[in-house]
C-alpha cells in the first residue's frame, strides 16, 4: 500500500483485511421504539410469574436449582438477582447435609447444585463427586449412560480451581464420553434437551414467552445504541482515511455486548466499543503499517497525551491520535452528565498507554528479527492482549459501585486480571500463528515456545493450551467469596475472557468475520425471535 499524500514513498506492510460486510444496515435502527405500553406490562406480568414460580418451589430442591439454571440459561438472571441470591445463599448454608440426602446415583443433582454455588462465588467442596468414583479416583463406568449427568458434570467442571484433580479427571473422562455419543446423540439429545425444559408445561411457557419477550426488548435497544456508534463511525471517516485497519465496529460492538447485555449498561457499552475501535486501529497501525520511525513517534506522543503532541506525526497517525485524545474528552463529559463518576477516564488513559507501549515493544521485536523468551513474551503479552485497558474501561459507566478504592485495586494488575490477559493474549496466538507466520509477523507465544524449549508445534500448542487452563483456575478462585471489590466489578472481567474464547475458539473469527461470526451477529443483533 502506497503512503498518504504528502508523504515520502515509503514500502509498507499489508494485511489485506476485507472492508466491513455490514456497511450502514445499523443507520437504519435510528427511530426504534424499544418497547410499546402493552410489551412493557406483559413483560412486567411474566416477570411477576417468573417470581412466584421462584418463590413457590421448595427452598432445598433440585426442583429450585433447576428453575435458577433455566432463568440463567434463558438470559433473564438480571431480572431476579435478588431471589437467585436469597435461594442460593439459603441452599448454601446447610449444603453439605443436603447434598447427603441427594440419591446417591443422582449425578445431574449434584452436579448442578456444585455449579450454581460456585457460579456465584461459594466455595463448595469437590469432594462431593468422590461418591461417583472408584479408589483410584476414576469415575464409574455406569455413568457413561447417563447423559444428562454427563453434561451436567463437564459444565461443573468448568468452574475447577488449582488442586482439584478430581475435576481434572471430570473434564476428561465427560470429554471423552460425549464426543464418542455426539453421533448417536441427534435425536435423544433433542429428547433431553425437551425432557429438560419440560418440568411442567405451563411453568416451560412462561418462562419461554418471557424469554422471547425480553430478547426482543433488549434486541431493540441494542440496535438503537449500535446505530448511534455506526454513525459515531462513520463520521469519523477513520474507515476511508485509514484503509489499512480493519473495519469491524459491530463486531467490537458485539464484543461489548458480551461483557453486559443488560439495559443499564448502556452507556459503558457505547464506552467500551469506541475504546476496542482504537485499540484495533491502534494494533493494525503496529503491527503491519505503521515504520519503526513513525512508532517511535506515535509512543513518545501517547505518552504525551497532549493535541499539540500530534505535530510531528504523520498525516495518518495525525488523524487516529486526535481521534483517539477526542474520544476520551467525550468519554469524560458523558460520565460528568451521566453519574459524575469522570475520575475513571484518568486509569483507562493510563492503560492505554501501557497497550501501546507494548505494541511498540512487539514492533521493535519483529524489525530487529527477536523471538523473545517466553517470559518475555508472556510479560509484554499481559499488556498487549488489550484487557489490562479493556478491563479497567469496561467499569466506566457501570456507577456507584465503581469507587475509586476499585480503580486503585485494578490498577496494581491483580491476579484475576493477569489471568484473563494471559488467556486473552495465548488464545488470539493459538488460532492466528499460522496466518502470521505466512505474512511474516512478530513471533507468537507459539515460535517463542518451540524456539526456547526446542519443541514441535504440535507439542507447544498442548503446552500452551495447558497454561490457558491453569489461568482458568485462577480466575474462577478469584471470583469465589470474599472477593478484593465487588463481584459485579469482576463479572465484565470474567466475561471479556468468555468473550474471547469464543472470538478466538476455532479461528479468529474477530477478523475473519464473515466466516462464523456473521450469523451469529445477525441472530442476535438482527433477526427477532418470533413470539
């Protein structure tokens, strides 16, 4: 790609990213109306019945868990957070003696109630599951047939801290078993998943229609605040001017919906989507277009944090930079109108900088032709991957309960956080090695393993495969009860990891999103679920 008028000709790197495959689709959303005054009471009139429903089931149940597991699968906990809580904290304090009445061959039980308290930060024994195991810990052939159980125990298992060997042998003896059903499964599992919901039939329909209600409402809103950042976008012209960088707003977008969906999130959403559009811009600019030279600039200038800071660079850089120093004073002003809450911005700015110092370390990695060691790698990594920034930014917006004490706390990068980077930044490694290999890039955790410990790329994929695991125990002891701030502080943390596993699971569907990624945008973003 040639240089910007009025620069000297200089050869530059090209990704080649397609343009956006949605152009102004969102634009069209301007003047939706959420919800009508009939959507509003009948939404208000099944929540009602939700409640009762929850109230009326038996306080220590299976028939209880099962109703607060359908609510949360269903996407409508935030409605009764209260009463999940109230049920879950009362199951709790006598858990043990409960779970000893709990039939003895009553995997899905068991395995549910271990689920939910953790999910909510209880710290529930593993030791629960000895019971469906023999005396050298393997778990008994017979429960190969009991599918429901199965499952149940692999999304247990999901929620395993360090030294939990029990729930290590969970997740491969589950693995093992139901991918070796998933071929004779089609039908019986379409049984199960009926069997499931199917409790009684009208408590499945109340909790069906209102589930359809609610997606719709908030699939309104979400629409709504996707066409105000389109239009944000577009007016930017950051897309025409900067052709180098990928253009995938509604997918940031979608990113940030995967952090909080709910209607009082609005305003971080919007937030948190402009920051990851220059977090992109910013990644593109380093990794691919922008000199060795031009870096040097554009870092000192991020330090500088200052408009005047922008004289000395390059027209193009000019442009994203002053875009970028414009998008915080908004950022700033909407949070003074909004909740007065504006002493946030100042550690997201702080993050931003660090990302990009990053970045530049990665640049001069590649152009003085370094693998660094994979501790190196990991330490810059922590930064690189974004969600020290993404993290900190998201807590901008979510009010009263983002104080400043839990600004300070995030800042010193506690373990919670640097588990979801290292798992944010191996993840997006593990599924976009090759494409960098072929064009040429700043080696991954990949080459920087197999060029440290001399091994395969087979054997360095299992081996990073098993750090993100280990990250993943980290973090779920870091949710679990007495958390450092507030749990619904370390939700957007835990959910940004969740996002990128399922941006980076298969391929990088983030910048390959045409592939996978464009259905699933239009399944929840275009297309209403018929009621």
């Amino acid at each position: 790609m040639d240089g910007f008028a009025g620069e000297a000709e200089v050869t530059r790197r090209s990704a080649n990213h397609y343009p956006t495959i949605w152009g102004d689709h969102f634009l069209a959303y301007a003047d939706l109306l959420v919800a009508n005054e009939w959507e509003e009471k009948e939404h208000e009139d099944l929540k009602e019945e939700v409640r009762k429903m929850l109230k009326m089931a038996p306080s220590k149940s299976l028939q209880k868990l099962d109703i607060i597991n359908k609510i949360q699968l269903l996407g409508l906990a935030y409605h009764f957070e209260h009463e999940i809580e109230e049920s879950l904290a009362y199951i709790y304090t006598s858990y043990e003696k409960w779970i000893g009445q709990v039939d003895e061959s009553d995997l899905h039980a068991v395995a549910l109630s271990f689920r939910l308290l953790r999910q909510h930060g209880y710290y529930v024994s593993s030791d629960v599951f000895r019971k469906f195991t023999d005396d050298q810990v393997n778990y008994k052939k017979a429960l190969v047939s009991d599918v429901q159980g199965l499952l149940s125990l692999y999304e247990a298992a999901q929620f395993r801290v360090q030294g939990e060997g029990i729930l290590d042998e969970a997740v491969n003896f589950t693995n093992a078993h139901l991918k070796q059903m998933l071929p004779k499964l089609s039908n019986s599992l379409v049984m199960q998943v009926s069997d499931a919901l199917n409790v009684d039939e009208s408590r499945n329909e109340v909790l069906l229609n209102v589930a359809k209600l609610d997606f719709n409402i908030l699939q309104r809103l979400h629409k709504r605040e996707l066409c105000d950042i389109t239009r944000w976008w577009k007016d930017s012209e950051i897309a025409e001017t900067l052709p180098f960088a990928r253009d995938r707003v509604v997918e940031l977008y979608f990113w940030s919906l995967g952090v909080y969906f709910e209607p009082q999130y609005s305003v971080a959403r919007k937030i948190l989507t402009k920051v990851l559009c220059f977090c992109s811009i910013m990644d593109d600019t380093y990794d691919t277009y922008g000199t060795l030279d031009e870096l040097t600039l554009l870092t000192k200038a991020i330090e500088r944090w200052n408009i005047d800071a922008s004289e000395e660079l390059p027209p193009y850089m000019k442009l994203s930079y002053r875009a970028l120093l414009d998008v915080y004073r908004e950022v700033e002003r909407e949070l003074e109108n909004h909740d007065n809450k504006s002493f946030g911005v100042e550690y997201s700015i702080t993050e931003m900088k660090k990302l990009l110092k990053a970045y530049f370390q990665e640049a001069k990695w590649y152009h003085g032709m370094n693998v660094p060691t994979m501790e190196e790698y990991i330490k810059n990594g922590i930064p690189s991957s974004t969600y020290l920034l993404l993290a900190t930014t998201s807590w901008l917006g979510m009010g009263e309960v983002a104080t400043k004490a839990a600004f300070d706390w995030i800042s010193t990068e506690p373990t919670i956080l640097v588990a979801s980077c290292i798992i944010a930044r191996l993840l997006n490694d593990l599924v976009t090695h090759e494409i960098e290999l072929e064009r040429g890039d700043v080696a991954s955790g990949i080459e920087c393993y197999m060029n440290e410990y001399g091994v395969t790329k087979e054997e360095a994929y299992m081996e990073i495969r098993k750090i993100i695991e280990n990250r993943w125990k980290d973090l779920n002891r870091e949710c679990l009860k007495p958390t450092a701030v507030p749990r619904v502080l370390l939700m957007p943390v835990l959910n940004l990891t969740r996002v990128a596993d399922f941006f980076y699971k298969d391929e990088d569907a983030y910048t390959f999103s045409k592939n996978n990624l464009k259905d699933v945008v239009s399944m929840v973003l275009i297309d209403p679920i018929a009621t």
